[in-house]
C-alpha cells in the first residue's frame, strides 16, 4: 500500500517516512500545492497531512481534494489542540486528526483504522487465493499452511496482484504500487521481483499462482482461464481483502519508540 505524506518540516518528514515505510511504500510532498498534484496523479491508500503548510492551510487541502472527487482518506496532524480545529478539519473532509507530539505506533494504528472504516476501504487485513494467505498487518505469508519468508518488494507486488485477482496488471502498475515514485525504476526490475517471488510462492507447489500476460504484465487467477481477459483499472490493495480466519500465529509485540 502506498501513503502520500505531505509535510514541510524536513526532519519531522524524515522521522514519520521512516516508520511508515516498515510498512507501507511512501510518498512526500513538502508544500500543498506539492501534496495535491501528487494526489490527484496516483491512488493512494491513505493520505497524512500537516496543518499549516507553507502555501496552503489542509482546511482548504481538504476541500479541494474532496472538490476533486478524492476519497482517499486523509488524517491531519499538528501541533493545535484546540477541539474548534478538529472539528473545522473533520467538517472540511478530513477523516482523523492526531496531535502532536504522537507514537509513531498510533499513527500506524490509525491509518489501519481509517482503511478499516473507509467506504472504498477493506473490512479485514487478510489476503487469500486459492491455498494462499496474506496478513497484510504482519506482512505474513503462508501458502498450503508453509510459512513464506519475502522481502519487502516481492510482498508488495504479491499483495498487490492478489487483491486485484482476476485482472491483468501491467509492469507500469506494478512500479507505481511499489516502489516509490522518486526513485527512477525500469520495467525488467518488475520481472526480476516476479521470478524471485514464483521461485517462492510457486515453484516449491507446483501449481502456478503468477500467470505471464505476455507483452502486457501478471495476473493471479483463483481459477485456471483458458484466455486471459482484458486489462482493467487495478482496484487498490486497501480495496479488495477477501475475508477469511487470520492464521494462528502469535502477533510481534512493536518496539517502544519516541514521540515525533
């Protein structure tokens, strides 16, 4: 999943991408007017904004991103703890607000319970097709009860075909999901994470879960198709979980960690 994080102190910035990115793919923006063109170009699962920005206060950010038709949800953070602020933010489009100074763990807390609640959002953080299962809060991975160890990049592409199964996804789509739009990535980089990530998820079973749509990108189906169908618009990962029991397995208690 990716987060636009739209602050202007740099080292705040720093200090939040930081903790996200254990997580979630990361995108900044340090003015408005930078934060709302990226919004407008890219889905994104959650956007995080700072109060008072430079060129743009985020009452107004708000607007008119909810002018623009944007749903995404979007949690403000500030320094003001005035209740009058809160109040004009959330009536402004905003869907949370969190004060400053915050545990980095809430702020992760919150934004899974934004995508929980949100309309266009998912219900549950579990993935699954076929034999496969993702949590999507444990970055955990098992297919047929075998637990799958990944690396960062090849469970964002997983996790990202298998919530849009059953469409096809280019290597385009595939870069803008995972990797951050700063850095400079190239299609074959995609096919690299797809071989490494079938050597894992698909060679040890022998049944393929990853199909090759030639010319074009990748395609998990939960059935076998004698065609692959057309290209569709990719639902979001924050859009599509398919309910199902969470595995058991303990959940990792976070690290303590300072205030931002």
């Amino acid at each position: 999943m990716k987060i636009l994080l739209i602050e202007d102190n740099l080292r705040v910035a720093d200090r939040i991408r930081h903790h996200l990115s254990k997580q979630f793919v990361v995108d900044t923006a340090h003015t408005g007017e930078e934060g709302k063109t990226k919004a407008l170009a890219a889905t994104y699962a959650c956007i995080i904004a700072e109060l008072t920005l430079p060129d743009i206060h985020s009452q107004t950010l708000c607007e008119q991103l909810r002018g623009a038709q944007i749903t995404t949800p979007i949690l403000v953070i500030s320094e003001v703890k005035e209740t009058a602020s809160r109040i004009t933010l959330l009536d402004s489009g905003a869907d949370d607000y969190l004060v400053k100074p915050f545990d980095p763990r809430e702020l992760i807390a919150r934004i899974h319970a934004l995508l929980r609640r949100h309309p266009h959002g998912y219900n549950h953080h579990i993935l699954s097709v076929q034999d496969l299962t993702i949590d999507i809060n444990r970055r955990y991975v098992q297919r047929a009860g075998i637990p799958i160890s990944l690396r960062r990049k090849e469970f964002d592409i997983l996790e990202y075909l298998v919530a849009n199964q059953g469409r096809t996804i280019t290597r385009a789509m595939i870069l803008d999901h995972a990797w951050d739009s700063a850095k400079q990535s190239w299609h074959n980089t995609v096919d690299v994470h797809v071989k490494s990530l079938r050597d894992k998820i698909d060679k040890p079973f022998g049944a393929p879960l990853i199909k090759t749509v030639y010319g074009v990108g990748y395609i998990v189906d939960a059935q076998p198709s004698a065609a692959p169908p057309p290209i569709a618009t990719p639902v979001h990962t924050s859009h599509a979980l398919t309910q199902t029991s969470a595995p058991a397995y303990p959940t990792p208690s976070l690290p303590s960690t300072q205030p931002i």
